[in-house]
C-alpha cells in the first residue's frame, strides 16, 4: 500500500523544515534567556507549530504565558502528549538534520542556533510563514519554563 500524503502534509512533515522551526525556536529562546535551550524542550516545538488546530490558537505575541495560555485552551493540553508521541520520530529527524546542516549545535547546556535562521520569504506560503512565527513564540515561552515543569503541564513523558 502506498502512502499518499497532500502536498501540504508532505512539506509541513519535511524534515528540512522541521529543522528550520527548531531553528527559530532556539533562536528565539536563547535571545529571551541568554543560555541555550535544553535539548528536552525541542520536543515540545513542532506539537505547537504543525498542527493547523494548535498553531491558529497560539497568541501573536507572547504576552500570555504557556501556563496561562493551556489553561484557557484545555482541549490543546489535553491532545498535546498524543501529539508530542506521534512527532517524536519526525523531531529526533528534524534535529539530526538541523545539526547537520549547522542551524543548530549541541553544548553541553543544551541547544544553540550558530545563526540567526532567515525569514520566512515573502515566497513562502502563509502556513509557512505562521509556522515560523509561532515556533519564534514557543521559543520564548521555553526560555522560561523550566523543561520539567513544561512537560508536567503538558502531560508529556520525556
């Protein structure tokens, strides 16, 4: 049986691009705290960014914080650890790959982006330039959660 995925799907479940949102996300959360992510974190990423339900209710900005927001969307808490499982594999890709290519390094405190990852291009489409613009959010609510306390709140196991 062959697997027959939309256009869409296949380029959200890109490796590469998953990578690139990682990317973005750890920018933006070593920008907020001065210290890299830890890797556990990353996990949590892509559960917020791809799917089309969680990403349209993520705020703009990160004037919430991810407590106050879960609290406000317990339908999004409820579903995120099924989630986080189901793109464990898809994450532990898209990571090999952002390393590989140098988007992301490893140290010993934790993930660092080598450098600052570009825009979403004004090519790009919308959904791609929304994913990107949440993964900078999820980044920045990271960079103040410790990883324990996010993962118990979101029902995750690391």
């Amino acid at each position: 049986m062959t697997n027959h995925r939309v256009p869409e799907a296949q380029a959200l479940l890109n490796t590469a691009f998953g990578a690139y949102l990682l990317a973005i996300s750890v920018h933006a959360a070593t920008k907020k705290a001065g210290r890299p992510l830890p890797w556990p974190s990353a996990f949590l990423v892509l559960p917020f960014v791809l799917p089309a339900d969680t990403r349209k209710d993520l705020p703009t900005q990160a004037v919430h914080s991810m407590t106050a927001w879960l609290t406000e969307h317990p339908q999004h808490q409820a579903a995120f650890a099924q989630r986080a499982a189901a793109l464990t594999d898809y994450t532990r890709a898209s990571l090999r790959t952002a390393a590989r290519h140098q988007a992301l390094e490893v140290t010993v405190g934790g993930l660092r982006c080598s450098r600052s990852p570009k825009p979403a291009s004004a090519a790009a489409s919308d959904e791609v330039a929304d994913c990107a613009r949440r993964a900078g959010l999820v980044g920045r609510w990271l960079a103040v959660v410790d990883p324990a306390l996010a993962f118990n709140l979101l029902g995750v196991r690391p």
